[in-house]
C-alpha cells in the first residue's frame, strides 16, 4: 500500500497558480491532480493544456491528469507534450479502451482508468493487467466540494480483490469528497492514493491538510 496524495488543482485560487503550486511542492504531497473537463462528458468546463503546460514547469510533482472528456483518445500525444507523467482516462467515455490504454503506454506515460460512481470494477475484468491504475470516482464527477458517496468503500474492496485475483500490479485512487474524517478509512480499505481539492485548498494551511490526509 502507498498512501499518496494527490491534491486536485481544481479547488486552488486560479488567480495565483504560481504560490497555490508552491505550497505543494513544500508539502508531504505525492503527485499533483489535475481535472480536465470539457463540458459533454461532465456539466462543466474547467481548464485544458496550457494549465497542465504551466503547472509543469511550476511542479516538482508528478503530474496525474484525470480527462473527464468525450474521446479522450483524441488528445493523448497532447497531453504528454503538455507536461502529464499519467493519464487517466474514464471507462465510460472510451469505446476502445485497450488501444487507448496501448496507446498512453506508447508515449512512456502512465496509464488509468477511471469508473463512474455507477460503473461496476467487474468490467476491468479483461485490462486490468495492462494498468496502472484504477481511479475510483466517490462523487459524480464535473465538479469539487460534493458529498463522498459511502458505496465506494466496497467498491474498493471489489477492486482490490480484482487486481489480487487477476496478479496485476494497478493501485487503487479514490477521487472526491475525500476528507481526513475518511482517508485513514480509505487507505485500510485499500486506497493508495487520495485525490482531495476542497479539503486541503480551501484549508487556512493546506501542507499541514495534507499532512492530516496521511496521518493514520
Ligand atoms: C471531480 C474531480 C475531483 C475534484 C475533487 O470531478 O475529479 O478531482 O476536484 O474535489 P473535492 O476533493 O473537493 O471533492
Ligand atoms: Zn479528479
């Protein structure tokens, strides 16, 4: 088990990019998380390429993007380009998963797959030898600040029973209204590593929020 954070992007002061990023570069912080959204596969529109680019070049992290779009598949040499070590993209958006998945492989990024709250692991089933990780979504995704949906701690459990069965090597994220009421739950559940926005963003400290995600 890990036990990372990665802090979501999404919930920081967009009009200081620049300091928000530092703070996480002088946190316990693993990777940084960053939500693509484009508005069709969930209701909203939140930031694309030139912010991954510019958070590349501010970030001493791994980035790990969370595609939230219609034919992720279109834009994935994009994304390496623009700075991304892993790429996520979701189930439900992606027709041909394992060329897609071949296909991140290809540009030497990491690859993920990410499920709805309504999207069973069982159809990880056939690919869940060629990832590297599952992203479990414990809100609908579009948006930060949303109620954690209480099913995903069996859903973590049937994942990593899944990935024992099946001998692969993917780690399990947990993906929305993660709290330090909840990540030590999720990490015993199985998590290896917590997104969370609104909890370390919205914090008055957000290192020493972080530090609380990992404090078990
Ligand atoms: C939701 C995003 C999340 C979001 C998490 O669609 O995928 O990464 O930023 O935000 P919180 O931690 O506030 O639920
Ligand atoms: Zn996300």
């Amino acid at each position: 088990m890990q036990q990372y954070i990665a802090p979501s992007l999404l919930a920081a002061d967009f009009t200081n990019l620049k300091e928000e990023i530092s703070k996480i570069n002088n946190s316990e912080a693993d990777w940084l998380h960053m939500d693509i959204m484009d508005g069709v596969f969930v209701p909203n529109i939140s930031f694309g390429l030139p912010i991954v680019k510019a958070a590349k070049q501010l970030s001493t992290k791994p980035l790990d993007v969370h595609l939230m779009i219609v034919q992720p598949e279109k834009y994935i040499e994009d994304f390496k380009e623009a700075g991304a070590d892993l790429l996520n993209v979701h189930y439900e958006a992606s027709l041909h998963l394992n060329r897609t998945i071949t296909k991140i492989h290809n540009t030497g990024m990491k690859a993920g797959v990410t499920l709805n709250p309504h999207t069973p692991v069982s159809v990880l089933e056939e690919i869940i030898c060629e990832l590297d990780l599952v992203l479990i979504m414990s809100v609908n995704p579009g948006f930060g600040g949303q109620d954690f949906i209480e099913n995903s701690y069996s859903k973590i459990s049937r994942l990593k029973e899944l990935i024992e069965r099946k001998n692969s090597k993917a780690l399990i994220e947990v993906d929305g209204g993660v709290t330090s009421k909840n990540s030590s739950a999720l990490f015993k559940a199985g998590a290896d590593i917590l997104v969370a926005g609104s909890f370390i963003f919205n914090s008055s400290d957000p290192v020493e929020a972080i530090k609380k995600l990992k404090e078990q």
